[in-house]
C-alpha cells in the first residue's frame, strides 16, 4: 500500500503529521473549555449594577464523570484577557480565602461553585468576564464569560417609618442604605437636625449572611409643634465617590387636635380641651357615686319600714292584755256618749 502523502506549505506529510495535528487541536478544544462534559452555568448576559453598590454573579461548573476534583481545586476569574492565574482578579483554593478583597470568589470550588461577587463598583469594574479551573488533573478555561454593565447610582435611601407625629412623644426615624453588599460601609449623614431638640445618632446594619448588610442610621428625638414642616435629609456616600439621598418632611401634630397659632405658625399645643375633658369625666363620676349612695339609703330605709309593717300584734301575752285595756277603755268612753254612737262600736272580744 503506498503511503498516503499530501501538502503542507508545498511539502508532503505522512499519516503520523496529520494525527499529531489532530491531537494538537483536541488538546486546544480541552484548554479552551469546550471539551464534551466540562460546562458553566451563568445569568443572561449583561449583569448591570450600579456604581457605588455591588453585584453578585451565580455561578456553577461541571467536568467530566472521570475527572474528581480535589479539596485544593483553585479557581479563577479574569476580565477583558484569557484567563490565567497570573491574570486573575480574584482566585480561591476550594474553600479557603480569598486573594481580592472587593472580588470574591464565594461558593466552594471544589464543589463546583464559582459564583462571583464584586463590591464597591466602579465604572472601570465593566467588562467581560472569565472563569478558568486548575486541579491536578485538569487546567481549563471555560468557554463561555459573563459581561457586567456598571450604571450610574440611581437608587435612594428610605426613610422610615412615615406619617405624623405626635408632640411631646418620643420618635426614632430610620435611613437606610441601599444595596445588601459585603464591601465596605456607606457614610450615612442626616441634615436639618439643627432644627430639633436633643438629637441622638445610632448607625447600624442588618447582617444577611455572607457578608451581605444593609446599613443605616437611627435619629431618636421628641418633636415638638414647632417642628413641624421642619425638612430632614439624609446622604449617603459610598466609597469612591458616588452618593445618593432622599428627604422627608415631619408632620407634628397636637395630641388633643388643638394647636396654639400666631402669625409664624404653630407655637404650641392647646391642652385646655383635654384638661377640661378630664375635670367634667372626675366631676361625672363623682356625681354617679352620690346618687348611689342616695338610691342605697333610700332603699335600706324603705326596707325598714316595711319590716315594721309586716310585725305581728300581740303575738306575746303583755301585748293581748295591753289591747283588751284599751278596748275597755274605749268601750266605757262610749258608754257615756249619745246611743247611737254606742250601738255602732261593740267591744273587741
């Protein structure tokens, strides 16, 4: 059999040139992640987030059934570049730390998790994205990135709670941040509380895991009528630049409805109606407690009387011989009298 031959610049090659050929470009589809069994599951492409806050990228890898990945697989995220370890913006030995501070590799590479979280955005953060693989037995890059879009900051912060409020009774209003991110806390100011009464500023934050906080700050005062329409604003200011704020205005009202008005407006509350309310509800009651003592008397005198009239006469011997004394008597009274007064009374037997 004559040996098959062709051209390569010009030059016959044998058989064994197109085989090594061949193995050369499996060898670059198996760099290049696409390799039958190697696979990376990502969002749509682009991811926008805005500048200032944060955004994270769920991510998970597959390999083939015949390649285990160990305890110190270490994966890798690049931008705008062929991935590389020396290239990467954020790497991780499977569970271990992180190499980046504001890129984070956050799941667990060697469980396939290679999701990724950037904090702190700024405009430069935008491009397009790489994920490679480095264990023992394999050292790839997928084929497949993920593009992030960074906008300008347009979310605000929310003040709460909302509505009025009333005089003289303690309040603590609530700015928070936007965003839930693990980068580093915002700067969170108030303005307009000059106008208020002894102010008192708490910051916080609320822990989501991983983490991921929201930050805010508290003020805690005791507005007065004349705080009403008072204007509070409150920033916030991220790092590198970018802020954002939102406004409330107070709305103070009296506790018994009545305001005490002059030409500047509102100078205090009219508590006249409820002192009033309260010395007619006294006088109310202590008029209810006489009748009662009244309704009481009357009827225990009325009972009285009435166990008077229902006593028996004469029950006792003294008694019948008092009543046959005075019927004698009345008898020989009459006797005396004219007849026909005597015939009409005979005596009692």
């Amino acid at each position: 059999m004559m040996p098959v031959t062709g051209y390569w610049g010009h030059r016959p090659c044998s058989m064994p040139w197109i085989i090594i050929l061949h193995l050369l470009a499996l060898l670059f589809w198996y760099v290049d992640g696409q390799s039958p069994g190697f696979d990376i599951m990502l969002p749509q492409s682009p991811v926008e987030a805005q500048r200032g806050l944060c955004v994270h990228i769920p991510c998970s890898f597959t390999v083939p059934a015949d390649v285990q990945l160990t305890s110190v697989a270490t994966g890798y995220w690049c931008k705008d570049t062929t991935c590389s370890a020396t290239k990467a913006i954020a790497s991780k030995t499977g569970n271990g730390p992180n190499t980046n501070t504001r890129f984070l590799l956050t799941g667990d590479v060697s469980k396939r998790d290679c999701s990724l979280s950037i904090n702190d955005l700024q405009s430069g953060d935008g491009g397009t994205y790489q994920f490679r693989i480095e264990d023992s037995s394999v050292r790839l890059n997928y084929g497949k990135t993920i593009q992030v879009k960074v906008t300008e900051l347009t979310d605000k912060p929310e003040i709460s709670p909302e509505g009025a409020l009333m005089a003289s009774r303690e309040v603590t209003l609530t700015c928070f941040s936007p965003g839930r991110c693990a980068g580093s806390s915002p700067d969170i100011t108030w303005e307009g509380t000059e106008l208020l009464n002894n102010v008192t500023f708490q910051p916080g934050s609320v822990d989501y895991g991983e983490g991921n906080k929201t930050f805010y700050s508290n003020i805690t005062f005791t507005p007065t009528i004349k705080n009403n329409n008072v204007l509070l604003s409150c920033r916030v200011s991220f790092r590198n630049g970018p802020s954002t704020n939102s406004q409330t205005r107070l709305n103070v009202q009296c506790a018994s409805g009545n305001q005490q008005i002059d030409d500047n407006g509102p100078t205090g509350c009219d508590c006249g109606t409820s002192i009033n309310l309260i010395a007619g509800i006294a006088a109310g009651s202590v008029f209810i407690n006489i009748l009662i003592c009244t309704g009481c008397l009357f009827c225990s005198k009325k009972m009285q009387k009435s166990r008077e009239k229902n006593k028996p006469i004469g029950n006792t011997r003294k008694d019948l011989e008092l009543n046959n004394d005075r019927t004698e008597s009345t008898y020989e009274t009459l006797k005396h009298q004219n007849q026909d007064v005597y015939s009409t009374i005979k005596p009692s037997k």
